[in-house]
C-alpha cells in the first residue's frame, strides 16, 4: 500500500460457508491490508442459500473464537444485524464485506438466493456500504483463491474511492483465471446468470426412512455482453450495483392487457 492509501477505520466480515471456509480466510487477509480494525462475525456453520432471511422466531447464540472474532448460530442476515447492532454498537463498522463465497460466482438469478449477497443487502438495510465477494471456479478442488486474494484489495480501494451519495450494495465476482491475466473491473447489470432450474434429488436412509436433496441445475444460458455472467466468463471482475427495488415494468402488464386495462372504480361503502 502506498503512502497516499488510507485504511478503512473498522471492517466487519462476515460470510455464508462458516467459521472455518477457507473463503474467509482470504478475506481475513485483504481485510488485514485494507482496514485498521477487523471484526469476523460468521454463522458457525455452512448458511448457503439462506438469502436475506434472519432468525425471528428462534433465539440467537453467540461464541468468541478470538479477537474481535464471532461464530452465530444463525443465518449471515443474522450476523450482520448482531455485528452492527450489537457486537460493534461502539463503533460502527465503515464497510461490509461478505464471502469469499466457496461455492462460485454468484451470477444473474441466483443472487436472490446467496446467503454471501444476503449478508451484503443486510448491511445495505443497516445503512452501511457493504460488497460481497465471490470466486469462480471450473474445478471445485482448485479454486483460484489466489485471484481473489490478489486482487480484492485493489478492487475495494477502487469502489470506494469512487464514493457514493448514499450506502450502496456490489456484488464483485472474479473470474476463474490467474490474477496475471485478468481482465479489468467492469461495471455490469444482473441478467439471467447461470441457473437453469432446482432439482429435487430422492435417497431413502439406512434405516429406509426417505429424504431429499435440493441441487441448483446450470447450465450455458444466454446473457448480454455486458452482464456479470459474460464478463466473468471472459476473465474480467465483475461488480453489479444492488437494490431492494424489485418492482417489475409495469408498461410490459399493460401492453399484454391492452386497453380493457383501466383503473378501478372506488367500492361504495356499506350501509
């Protein structure tokens, strides 16, 4: 880091694969290089999938596994409300980072279900700037944690220097090649991603009492050239901005409902 590179005061990290995910700790690392104050708070085991979902109907166990170092027993949404509001109320995490997800990119579709993305868009409802991080990989026995190690540092000093108006929420993907030969940082919208459909996969147990598996089925699908999925799948890092704004186009509803589409007429009240 160059004399002119000021830290982060406090970054809270948090992921969706657990206290041990090697994931984390590449991001224990770039945080080391990029913050003057680290705090982890982590589920303490594996949450992929849990999207945004926190625990509201069950209560909430906390264990220290170190300095400034949390394990939950609760959803990555979890951590992050136990981090800012509880664990840092003193002093405020500046940024959020979540992942490195273990589990690839997370890619067009399925950001609503990552549990790395849902810990992010929980700091976005927190009010804080929060990115989360994912590497790809064609080889889940040869994950290029590599990449993301070289190049995250560079990457969050890069996003933050641009500086926003308002909390924001990215979600950065780097791609499966040597940090060397990766492309730039690009700028990109969600799109389709990779998910084709959710398969149910049946297996009866020793004792013959039946049980399921839910497995996301992938496959090649097509994307626009400037969505994450095609940048990441060229070698370049992605970084899509985040909203809770779902609504869809309300013009696409009228056009297919034509002109018998007309406002409702206001009910009578009742005698």
């Amino acid at each position: 880091m160059s004399a002119n590179e000021s830290k982060v005061p406090h970054v809270l990290l948090t992921n969706d694969d657990g206290i041990d995910a090697p994931g984390l700790a590449v991001l224990e690392t770039v945080a080391a290089e990029i913050a003057d104050e680290v705090w982890v708070v982590v589920p303490e085991h594996d949450q992929s999938g849990t999207s945004h979902s926190i625990s509201l109907h069950s209560p909430l166990r906390v264990s220290r596994q170190g300095e400034r170092r949390f394990g939950v027993a609760g959803t990555p949404g979890d951590c992050v409300v136990m981090g800012v509001r509880h664990l840092m109320r003193e002093t405020l995490p500046t940024l959020i980072l979540s992942g490195v997800n273990r589990d690839g990119g997370n890619l067009g579709v399925e950001t609503m279900f990552s549990g790395t993305v849902g810990a992010a868009m929980t700091g976005l409802l927190l009010g804080l700037p929060s990115f989360a991080l994912s590497q790809t990989f064609s080889d889940r026995e040869n994950v290029r944690w590599d990449t993301a190690r070289a190049l995250a540092p560079g990457v969050i000093r890069h996003l933050l220097a641009i500086g926003q108006a308002a909390p924001t929420c990215l979600n950065i993907n780097f791609p499966d090649v040597d940090a060397a030969v990766a492309g730039p940082l690009t700028p990109t919208r969600q799109d389709v991603g990779l998910v084709e459909d959710i398969e149910v996969l049946p297996h009866v147990d020793p004792r013959g009492i039946d049980y399921h598996w839910l497995r996301f089925k992938r496959g090649p699908r097509v994307n626009t050239p400037d969505s994450e999925t095609a940048v990441v799948a060229a070698g370049g890092v992605s970084v899509t901005p985040l909203a809770f704004d779902q609504r869809a186009d309300v013009r696409a509803l009228r056009r297919c409902a034509g002109p018998a589409l007309k406002p409702l007429k206001p009910l009578k009240p009742l005698n």
